[in-house]
C-alpha cells in the first residue's frame, strides 16, 4: 500500500471496491484499495484508472 493510501485508510477508515475497464482491450478487473489509484491491465499493461468505486467495510 502506497504511503498516500495509508495515509487516506489511517484518516477516513474508507476502503473501496475499484472497477477498472481498459480501454485498449476491454479486460474489466476489480481490485481493493483505501483509496482510488490507478492500475496496469493484466491483460495488456496499460495504466487505468478506476472507472466506479465503492465504498466497502472491512473486518
């Protein structure tokens, strides 16, 4: 986790379902974050960033 990220989870205890769609070769993949960052498509590599977010509640 990203020191802006833990910095956001340590702050606001948010954590979000990210979806993300690539845009060169339609893969679609979710992750989980604290905080909304950007991702490379398993498929092809390219850099994405999130296309929905939702926040989540963790144990």
């Amino acid at each position: 986790m990203s020191a802006f990220c833990r910095r956001a989870y340590e702050e606001d205890g948010q954590w979000l379902a990210l979806t993300y769609e690539c845009p060169n070769c339609d893969t679609s993949w979710h992750d989980e974050w604290s905080c909304e960052v950007d991702d490379d498509c398993p498929t092809c590599g390219t850099s994405c960033s999130p296309a929905d977010a939702e926040e989540i509640e963790i144990d």
